[in-house]
C-alpha cells in the first residue's frame, strides 16, 4: 500500500514537472536564455518588432548635388597672320663676273617682262645702275629658253681670271646641253656690255 502512495507521488511529481515546462515553452515565462540576453538585447529586440509593425518608408531628403564650377569655354585667340607680301619680282636669267685683274664685280638680271638691270664696279667703286630692255625676238629667246630647260648654272673664267657665272631660272624638264648653256652665256655676256659699254 506505502509502495502504491509513493508510486502514485512519482507520477503526479512527473506530470506536474511537465506541465511546468509546457507553459514555459509557450512564452509564459521568459526562458533562462532569454533573460541571459541583458536588457541591451532585450531593447533591440523590442526595437526590431517595433520597426517591424509600424515601419515606414525612411524619408530621403533631397541633397543639393555639388556643386560645379560652370566651365567656360576658352575663347581661342585668333592668330594673326603676318601679312604675306608678294614674291619679289624673280629675274630668268643672271650674269655675273667677280674678281681678276680689274677687280671685277659686274652684275646683271633679266625680267620676264624684258627689263634688265646691270652695275658694272670697279675697284671697289660701283657706277650708278644701268637699264634696258629686249627687243622682241630677244624676248622670245629668253622665254623660250626658261621654258623649255630646267634651271642651271654655268661658270666660266676669262684671261683676266675673272669668274663669269650665268644662271638660267628655268621651268622645263629639259636639261640642256653643253653647246645650249655656252650659247646662253654668251647671249647673257653680250646683253652686258652692250648695255653698260664696257668690255
């Protein structure tokens, strides 16, 4: 009969622990790791589900975007070009003769318009400028030449070894032959003397 009582203690004991436990595990009581967790979590928590139920959309507040410094195009400063003047007048055909026993410095040019320009100089002194101008059939020689033969120099020395030099601006493909450049010196020297009547 005692072990019956005790039996039925063990079992009520049993059942009363269970019970216990099964109200815990339904959150009437706050569980030992729970209440481990300090009043810090215990707000954070109560923070979250707060949040949660009534959470609202944050509000977004229009920045004022930085501000850039407005850029300036560089106004470009237009070059000034120098005045381009016009090609000085480029004779076709020069003569020249330096040096030897008469301190020669004879110089003389022709135009493609016919003008001549001459200087005979003399030990160091210089007559005034000589002018002319071809004839006709002279004038059609010259052009002629200068357009049929390509640019050349020719330089030859006299018994007085004075240097002539002859110089024929042409714009031909041509390159003319020794018997051509000595015919065109030789015009180039006669037109000299004659104009400045000197030998």
């Amino acid at each position: 009969m005692r072990i019956k009582s005790l039996f039925t203690l063990f079992v009520l004991a049993v059942l009363l622990a269970t019970l216990v436990l099964g109200l815990a595990g339904c959150g009437g009581e706050s569980s030992p790791e729970s209440s481990a967790q300090g009043p810090v979590a215990a707000t954070q928590s109560q923070t979250s589900s707060d949040t949660s139920e009534n959470a609202e959309p944050p509000v977004v507040e229009d920045l004022p975007s930085p501000v850039s410094e407005p850029q300036t195009e560089e106004t470009a400063v237009p070059a000034i070009e120098p005045e381009i003047e016009a090609p000085a007048d480029q004779p076709i055909l020069t003569w020249a003769r330096d040096a030897g026993g008469l301190s020669h410095c004879d110089r003389m040019s022709v135009y493609s318009d016919g003008r001549i320009e001459a200087v005979v100089c003399r030990a160091r002194t210089s007559e005034p400028m000589a002018y002319g101008a071809l004839d006709e059939g002279q004038l059609a020689q010259v052009l002629g030449w200068a357009a049929e033969y390509a640019s050349f120099s020719r330089r030859e020395m006299s018994i007085s070894s004075a240097v002539s030099t002859t110089q024929l601006f042409g714009t031909g493909s041509d390159v003319p032959a020794l018997e051509v450049k000595v015919e065109i010196a030789a015009f180039a020297s006669r037109l000299f003397f004659s104009l400045t009547g000197t030998q």
